[in-house]
C-alpha cells in the first residue's frame, strides 16, 4: 500500500474512465468492440472554430491569459447568457476554467466544508460525490427512479434538507439520464429553496444546447434566487469540444473570486488558444449546434425504438443530453454459463464481455439497477450495438 493522501485514498476511480478503458483494451486485443460508455459527442470541432484557434496561434496567444479568462471570452459568455437565458451577468461573474469539470470543482472547494452536506439527486453524474468528499463534505443523496423520469420532486427535497445543508447539486439536462426538468418542476423546487437561504444551488447546464424539447430553462431564471445560483456551463458537448477543456461559472460576485483565487493557486487560467477559439463558438455561427442536435435526436429515437425492443428493460425516452439509462432490474440474479448477474456493474461487464458492447453500470451514477449507454456513435453502430445487446441479454436465465 503506498503512502497516499487520506484525502486521495477516499476518493473511488471513475467507473465511466474503467470502462472506456477496459473496452480500449479488448479492442486492442482485435476485438471487435462497440463503445457506448464515453459522455462525449462523436462529431468533429466545427471549421470556423478550428480556424479561430489557428488565428489565435498567429496572432501569439501563446502567454498567460488571466486567470478567469479573457475578457473577450468573458463577454462573449455574458452576452450569450443575455441573448439565449435572459439573464444579466457581468465579465466579474464569469469565471473560465479547464472544463466545466473543474468549474463544478472548483465551487464545491469554495463553498464547502468539513461537515457540510450536499443535497445530490441520484442519478448523478459520477463526480460529484467524489467532489464532495474532496471538500470534506457529505452528500445527501435523494432518488429519483424511471417511474418519475429520475426527477426529484419538491417534498424529496425538502424533506432532505437539514441545518447542515449548504448546496443542491442540479443537472438538467441530466447526466446520465437525458431527464430535463421543465420550467413548472424547476419552480416547484425553487419554491422549496426560497425558504432556506442557506442553501447555493449548482446548476449543471453542459447539456442546455443538446435539448429536444426546443427551450433550456434554468434554475437561475427565478429572481427569489439568483444571488444562490451558479451556472455551470462550458463549449465541450454543445460544440464537440471535449478536448479544448473550456468550462466556465456564471456566479455573483463573492463565489466568482473566490474561484478566482482557489483557481489562481492550482491551475490559473485555462489554455489561451482554447479560450480564442471558445469565443468563437459563441459568436460565430450556431448552425452546427443545431445540425448536431438534430442527428442526436434521431439516434435517440432510433435508439429508444431498438431498446424497447429488448424483453426486459424499461426505456425512459430523454428529452435532452446523448444518453439512454434503462432500468435493468429484470437481469440482476440471472446467469450465463456460470456467471451470475449481481447488479449492474456485472451486467455491463458482461455486456462488454459477451456481447462486445461497451455500457456503464448505473451504481457509478447512484442507481445501482440501470445502465448508460450513450447514442453518441453512428447509426450504424447503434443498431449493431443494441442486437448485441438483445442476443447477450435473450441468453441470461
């Protein structure tokens, strides 16, 4: 045992990062595999975008940048968050980060301490509670299963809170269910909220742009809590731009410093070339944003038909993100050649190992009887993919 952290030694590795890999490798081995585990879009960074970038190098972006960004970038976000949201930010309330992984990170760390509890409706996306553990904190996680569209309600979340609670982890649209709450659910939330001020709300959008139901709604739009609202945003699924690590927060003031100086002592500003070309995704043209949340929307139709096809899950059809999560209840205690199903990390095991199809086990996300797949892949794979699926699961007993 080597002599890590306590801090390090109690966080868990990431299930959705195992699997990619354990997929890598029997693909290595010339196996092949068809991977429906990775969160990100398979589509190209849009041209004009690309061509920002190489301007950039240029032009010599090549120095630091500001810690929180750009102001160009900064802007951009503002009157983004203006024109899209209808709501008014200054370029002091944004701050950039290395993806918005470590933008959600950098809010638990600012905000949360020893003892402090986080309200995480489950299913969640994987690091959060990680996050929260790294902070000192404790989460409160409340479930939400497919028979509500894995949305929490207002009495499980009030019935949640306590003296200790200091923050509301929400994602909509949800990782990893595609689950969108709509302006009404948001609301009824926001009324149980207004009555603890206390609590800051994270609102996790990555996924605003990738929305089927033709209009994002975000917890900040209600005045009674503004001042408690980050937004957390970011250029990576919106734009396939995963790799350019470009997130950012949208905060007052008092939560966007201090990320300024917890981000100034461990990364300080995020890449300068990145940043150009994230600008131009905001102010260039958003006709790619649209083409792609077209085809996604296909493949999550095409996808739901072929699930539902499968005796024995329950598909839930997504109003947004690039994920299915079916519940798989029907599977847990079945057996193959000697191999028992003893909850959903076994299953997609199985489903990589004989059925060569790559999946996540929904106990990384806090629903230990579902798995992810994500439709982020070709036509053609979805449908190879899901007849796998169908075979691999028809020879459990």
């Amino acid at each position: 045992m080597f002599p890590v952290s306590d801090r390090l030694a109690a966080l868990s590795p990431s299930e959705t990062l195992a699997m990619s890999q354990k997929s890598n490798e029997l693909k290595a081995q010339g196996i092949d595999v068809i991977n429906l585990s990775v969160g990100e879009p398979d589509f190209f960074t849009p041209d004009h975008i690309k061509e920002a970038a190489k301007q950039a190098i240029l032009d010599n972006f090549s120095f630091y940048s500001p810690v929180p960004g750009y102001p160009a970038l900064r802007n951009a976000i503002v009157n983004k968050l203006k024109t899209e949201n209808g709501l008014d930010y200054k370029a002091d309330q944004i701050v950039c980060s290395n993806g918005a992984k470590q933008s959600v990170c950098n809010v638990i760390l600012a905000l949360i301490g020893k003892g402090d509890e986080v309200i995480i409706p489950a299913p969640y996306w994987v690091s959060y509670p990680e996050m929260v553990t790294l902070a000192d904190g404790k989460s409160v996680i409340v479930s939400a299963g497919i028979e509500q569209d894995f949305k929490i309600t207002p009495a499980q979340l009030e019935a949640a809170i306590t003296p200790k609670t200091k923050a509301l982890i929400l994602c909509s649209p949800s990782n990893p269910t595609g689950s969108v709450y709509s302006r009404d659910e948001l609301k009824g939330l926001a009324d149980v909220l207004a009555k603890y001020p206390q609590i800051y709300i994270l609102s996790d959008e990555i996924y605003e742009h990738i929305n089927y139901l033709g209009h994002h709604e975000s917890i900040a739009q209600f005045d009674n809590l503004r001042d408690r609202v980050v937004i957390i945003n970011g250029v990576s699924k919106a734009y396939a731009m995963t790799g350019w690590r470009i997130g950012w927060i949208a905060a007052p003031k008092w939560i966007a410093s201090a990320c300024n100086t917890l981000q100034g002592q461990y990364t300080s500003g995020p890449n300068s070339v990145a940043q150009k070309a994230a600008e131009a995704a905001y102010t260039g043209d958003q006709k790619p944003v649209a083409d792609m949340r077209a085809a996604f929307e296909r493949r999550k139709n095409l996808v739901v038909q072929l699930a539902r096809e499968i005796p024995g899950l329950k598909v839930a059809d997504p109003q947004g993100a690039f994920y299915i999560f079916p519940d798989a209840s029907a599977f847990i205690g079945k057996s193959y050649e000697g191999r028992k199903i003893e909850n959903s990390g076994d299953l997609a095991m199985y489903l990589l190992e004989v059925g060569h199809v790559a999946c996540v086990g929904g106990g990384a996300f806090g629903a230990p009887n579902c798995i992810r797949m994500s439709y982020a892949t070709s036509d053609e794979n979805l449908e190879k993919a899901l007849a796998r699926i169908k075979k691999a699961l028809a020879q459990l007993s």
